[in-house]
C-alpha cells in the first residue's frame, strides 16, 4: 500500500471510531452507534439513519473498496433509507432506484437481494453454530455474533417459537436496545505489587488440567444425574481448601431442584468489599443425555475457579471472594441470575465491587493467544486492570468489547454490578462447540495458563490488600511513593 493510501485508510478508520463513540448524533436523535475493538484494524460500526421507512431492495457495500468518502456519501442517496454497518460491510436499504443511484460504486456491491420486506427483517445476536433453524431465514449480513436476517415469510410463526428457545436475541428495529459503547482501553501501564508475581507463580497449568479433565468425565448436562455428581465433586474440592466456607443455593430447573455451589473466603481487613469469581460447570452436546463433556465449554472455566480458589485461600485476601460454579447456563444463564437476583434481594450488591466470569479459556486455533476481555460502560474498570495484567504478567493478545452477551456476566450487568468475561477469541471458530467432541485433548495448556495468570494477577490487586493499582501516568489513585520509583 502507498503512504498517500495508508494515511487515507488510517484516517477512514480514525473518523468511524469517533463517530461510533458518539451514541446520539446531534443532528439525528436516532441514530445509535456502536463500537466494537475486537477487530483491531478495523472498527465494527453499528448505525441507523432515521426511522426505518418502507424499502424493497438491499445491497451489501463493500467498504474498504468503495473507500470511506463514497460509503459516507452512499448512504444519503435518494432511495436509501436504511443502513447498518458491520466488520468492513455496509448493507444498505431502499427503493429500487437506489441502485441507479449508488451505479458508481460499481464493484463496490457485493450483492443485492430483492424482495425485501422490512417487517421481517431482524437483527440477532447469538449463536453461529447449531443453526437448526437455518432454512427459516435469509442471512442478508453477518459479522461475528451479530446477524441481519430476513425471516422467511411462510414460516415466520415457527421462526418466532424457535427464536423462544435458542440462546438468540431478536433486537427491535430501529435498534434502541443496544447498549452504550465506548472507546477503546485507557492506557494500560500500572504498576502492581510485588506480591502479585508470587501469587501469578503459583498457577498451576497440570493442576488445571487435571481438574479439567476430571470435569469433562462427568455428564453435566442440567437435565441429566450427572450434574448432582459434578456438583459434589466440586464441594469436595472447594471444602479441602483452607478458610473456605461452601454453600450450595439451590433452585428449581425442569421440576427438580439444582444447585450452584459458593466457596467464600472472608476478606481478613475488608470484609464487606466482596468480589465474585465465576464460572459456568453445567455443559451440553448435540446429544446431551447420551454425554456432555464440553471440556473447554466450561470445564476450562470452572477448572479456573477452583485454581483461582485454591491460590487465593492459600494467600487470604483482605477482601472477600466468592468463588462460584454455576448450573443451567445453557438453559439461560438461570445458575447466575438466580445468584444475581439473590444479590439484590439481601441488599448485597452493593457490597460487591466486581464479577469476574470465566467462559471457555482453553482452546485456541492458532499460536496467537488472544483474549476477549467483554464487558459495558460500568465495566470499563475492569477491562483497563486486566489488560494492565495481561501485558504485565501474560503473552496474551487483549482484545476488547463492551457489547456484553450470552454468559454469566450478563445478570450482573443487568443489575449493575460491574462484571467482566475473560474468554479465548478463537471460541467462535472451535468445532467442537456444544458437541460430545469437546473433549481435553482440545485444550491447550498455554492457553488457559495464561489466562488464569492475568485473572489471578488483577483479582490480587483488586482484593489482594498488600498492594494498590497505580496508574504510571497519572495521579488517579494510590501512592506517590511507588508512582515516583
Ligand atoms: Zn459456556
């Protein structure tokens, strides 16, 4: 590429990241926006111009090809009443002669679809596997967990049940729901204490494993008996470490009763200042009655929990931690809002400072160990102290999303509790997910090693006492005397 071509695409990318920090634009009270850092290069943009009006055709614009000018200009062309942009695609909406109109973006169109009814037209979020309900739909546009669909119009009312029951979002158009996003991380240089490295030396990857493993042996499929028997296991485990407290809350699923299971360790100088460290145990396949391994769907995460458990109750926090396995995440996520709802209910979550969620740390496709950190507004804190731990402590690769969906960090967030899932990028493209072949030897050990490094490495700044997170470049909190060194 030429520099004349470089600082063109670098100031393309430059005006759409501050345009999609901008939630409501001055001039269009309806327009959202939505910025998701995921894609390093390239920001993913979500927009609406103006209500959405009748239109009939829609085309999909290729965006670094037509170049940034021309996309901005195409969406104003008679015709166009409609657009949304995701990843480097706009799909853009209108009458037929929108077509006429945008004629100059000639190769700039990857595809057209006619026929459309904008009454039918949805966006999702949600799952990119287990599409059993493919043939009820028309795929307009799609990047990452987001979809613009048209719904079939024989089969809208089966589509409609189908979207009851799958871990699928239907979103409202015009869009009003999607949440506030914000730039990307502060800067992330901070000191940490000196104990933090002890602590982050004594994760144990075999250790880990071996619980993972142990996990992945039992069918913890929500429905099945082999839940009740992971769910013991797992109070063994907790109850052997020292100063921990186990309960088991328990509440109906399917006509019977399940249980979460909560070890706590009572912070030794702050005990009202708590932190909650969570993870899915429950799993589920394509035949879940027959066996639900999901060795990195979650027993990667609920592995995390007891490491986390074990290092910290050998190491006693000032703070106090929670440490929790859910059940009946892929029913709904029903283990954490029950735990969340509770929260609320008792008045204790004021008390809590921050949930940590761990869903899916093993597995990666390739020798990049990137990390999704995703949380909302609230959670921004907490996106800044874990990548300070990842570049301090791990060789992970951060990327960042404040588009919060799909695991246990949601109900926090919804009753606004700061919360924050740590998961591996490349889970979306893990074959094995939700089926029998989830299975150990999928897992690679740097992988959820140095995720539980960073984990463990913000979690001890946060509740650990000795030490206090200092920002280098700044007097935002904390101690001269360090910041001065
Ligand atoms: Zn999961």
């Amino acid at each position: 590429m030429t520099a004349d071509g470089f600082r063109r695409v670098v100031k393309c990318h430059l005006r759409r990241i501050r345009d999609a920090v901008l939630t409501v634009r001055a001039e269009d009270a309806t327009k959202k926006g939505l910025y998701d850092t995921r894609k390093a290069a390239l920001a993913v943009l979500i927009a609406f111009a103006g209500p959405v009006a009748a239109f009939d055709i829609c085309a999909v614009v290729d965006i670094d090809r037509v170049g940034f000018e021309r996309n901005e200009a195409v969406k104003n062309v008679d015709g166009a009443h409609w657009w949304i942009e995701m990843g480097g695609d706009l799909l853009l909406c209108g009458h037929a002669d929108l077509i006429t109109e945008a004629h100059d973006l000639g190769h700039g169109i990857d595809r057209i679809y006619h026929d459309i009814d904008p009454t039918r037209i949805r966006l999702i979020r949600g799952e990119s596997n287990d599409r059993e309900w493919d043939h009820l739909v028309q795929s307009l546009l799609r990047h990452r967990r987001l979809e613009v669909i048209q719904l079939q119009q024989a089969n809208q009312t089966e589509m409609t049940a189908l979207l009851g029951h799958s871990k699928i979002e239907p979103l409202p158009l015009p869009v009003t729901v999607i949440r506030q996003a914000e730039n990307s991380p502060q800067k992330t240089t901070r000191h940490f204490g000196e104990s933090t490295q002890t602590l982050v030396d004594e994760v144990d990857q075999a250790r880990w494993f071996s619980d993972l493993e142990t996990l992945a042996s039992y069918n913890r499929y929500s429905y099945g008996d082999g839940i009740f028997d992971a769910e013991n296991w797992i109070v063994q485990q907790l109850t052997a470490m020292p100063g921990m407290t186990v309960t088991t809350p328990g509440f109906s699923m399917g006509g019977r009763e399940v249980h979460n299971v909560v070890g706590t360790l009572v912070g030794t100088a702050r005990p009202d200042e708590w932190y909650i460290v969570g993870a899915h145990y429950d799993s589920t396949s394509e035949n879940p009655q027959a066996a639900a391994p999901g060795a990195e769907d979650n027993a990667s995460g609920c592995a995390g929990v007891l490491e986390m458990a074990r290092i910290f109750s050998a190491n006693p926090p000032h703070a106090s931690v929670l440490f929790i396995c859910y059940v009946g995440e892929e029913q709904g996520l029903l283990g954490s809002i029950d735990h969340a709802s509770d929260l609320v209910s008792t008045g204790d979550s004021s008390r809590v400072q921050a949930m940590l969620n761990m869903d899916m740390i093993g597995f990666t496709s390739d020798s990049d160990l990137d990390c999704l950190l995703e949380s909302e507004s609230i959670g921004q804190f907490l996106i800044d102290a874990f990548s300070a731990a990842a570049t301090t402590y791990t060789t992970l690769r951060i990327e960042t999303t404040l588009f919060a969906w799909g695991s246990d960090h949601v109900p926090y967030l919804d009753r606004s509790i700061p919360a924050l899932l740590t998961i591996e990028n490349d889970w979306a493209d893990y074959p094995d997910y939700h089926e029998t072949g989830d299975l150990p030897n999928n897992i690679t050990l740097a992988m959820g090693r140095e995720i539980l490094k960073m984990n463990v490495a913000a979690l001890a700044e946060m509740a650990g006492g000795d030490s206090v997170l200092i920002f280098i470049d700044g007097f935002e909190s904390g101690n001269l005397g360090r910041w001065t060194e």
